[in-house]
C-alpha cells in the first residue's frame, strides 16, 4: 500500500471501532477485488438485492459480481411508469440487502447522506434487513459540518453534471442552497447509530470512489 493508503487503513481502523459503539459494523480491505469477494461471500444465494444509486458500488465492481450471481435483483431504473417504479420501490423496502454508498463518514464514524428523492436515505434508516455501504477513501470528514460541506460543494455539483440536473451547482460547481426543482439536497441525514445492530455494514476500500 502507499503512505496514503496506510493513513486510511490506520483512520478505518479507529472509525470501525467507533461504528461498533453506534450498533454498526465495518470492514477494511485494500482494494476492491477483495472488498466485492467479501461481499459476495456475505449474502446468501437467493438473497432479494437492490440498491440506491451509487457510483461507488458500480466502481468496484460489486453490480457487475452480483449480476453473476444467484441472486433476486431489483432495479428501480427499469421501471417505465409511475406505477412500475412504486412497485419497485415497494419491494426495495422488503429487500434483503440494499447497497449504497455514503456521501461522507466522520471520524466518530457518523454517516452523512444528502438526497434528492429521499430513497435512498428513507432505506438506509428502515426497511431493507442488512444495507451494505461501500466507502472509498475519499469520504472521511473531520465532523458532520465538514462531511455536509464536502457533499453539497463536491459531490453534489459532480451528481448534478452526471445527471444533468438544471441546478446552481451544476453550472457553477458549488453548492448554491437552492430551492430549485432539480435540487439534490432536499433531505440531509446524520446516521449516529443503528437502532437494529449490526444492520448497518460499511466496507471501506483503500480506493477513491465516488464523488
């Protein structure tokens, strides 16, 4: 590993056991071949899987290993009607695990989300029995102010170029406090514990992912 993956892996370590003390669990591996092997390895064949949208689990690899597997995948994204996706979603909730990323972690190893819609948060808090969150080294933040400026002024603006989302960010590249229709950041969520123990995983990867 390189010095900065050496500081990561040292910083984990510490968030990890900070996680157990909020009823969440945390693993380290050192690349995303080993992350997205143990991953696998954790859900049972048969398992019903969706996920929220997320560039990290797509970067590692874990969509494209899962697709492979024996497993009962719900995509909200091919859904062509209201109807359809409401359906979708309404089997997201009962799902057996849900995959995301997190905008930002803190080093008390709070989580920090911000979303547009609020699925994916709204799954994050209840619903989904396990939810598997993929963290590259890029999202650890000092303190939850830290971790919501990091959202709204660099993955925020990255999102809405992804998604071309007619927003101040997107033009500008930094967060705006908009109340616009395309806004991404209508709902922001502090995770501080998990009412359900052990419910909550985060895998952190040696990497850079996501935004």
């Amino acid at each position: 590993m390189t010095y900065k993956q050496e500081a990561f892996a040292s910083a984990a370590k510490s968030i990890i056991t900070n996680l157990e003390k909020r009823g969440m669990e945390g693993y380290f591996f050192e690349d995303s071949a080993s992350c997205v092997m143990a991953i696998s390895d954790m859900i049972p064949a048969g398992s019903v899987i969706s996920w929220g949208g997320s560039e990290s689990i797509k970067e590692v690899g874990l969509m494209d290993a899962l697709k492979r597997g024996e497993y009962e995948l719900i995509d909200r994204m091919t859904a062509t009607t209201p109807e359809e996706n409401r359906l979708l979603y309404s089997k997201t909730v009962m799902a057996d695990y849900y995959l995301m990323s997190s905008n930002a972690i803190t080093y008390d190893g709070e989580l920090v989300n911000i979303d547009g819609n609020g699925n994916r948060v709204a799954c994050l808090i209840h619903g989904p029995k396990n939810v598997i969150v993929v963290v590259g080294m890029n999202k650890f933040c000092a303190n939850i102010p830290e971790a919501v400026n990091r959202v709204r002024n660099m993955a925020a603006p990255a999102n809405a170029k992804r998604l071309n989302r007619q927003t101040p960010c997107n033009a500008t590249g930094h967060c705006g406090d908009c109340l616009s229709p395309d806004c991404m950041c209508n709902q922001i969520v502090v995770t501080r514990r998990s009412g359900q123990k052990g419910r909550i995983k985060v895998f952190f990867v040696a990497e850079n992912l996501g935004y």
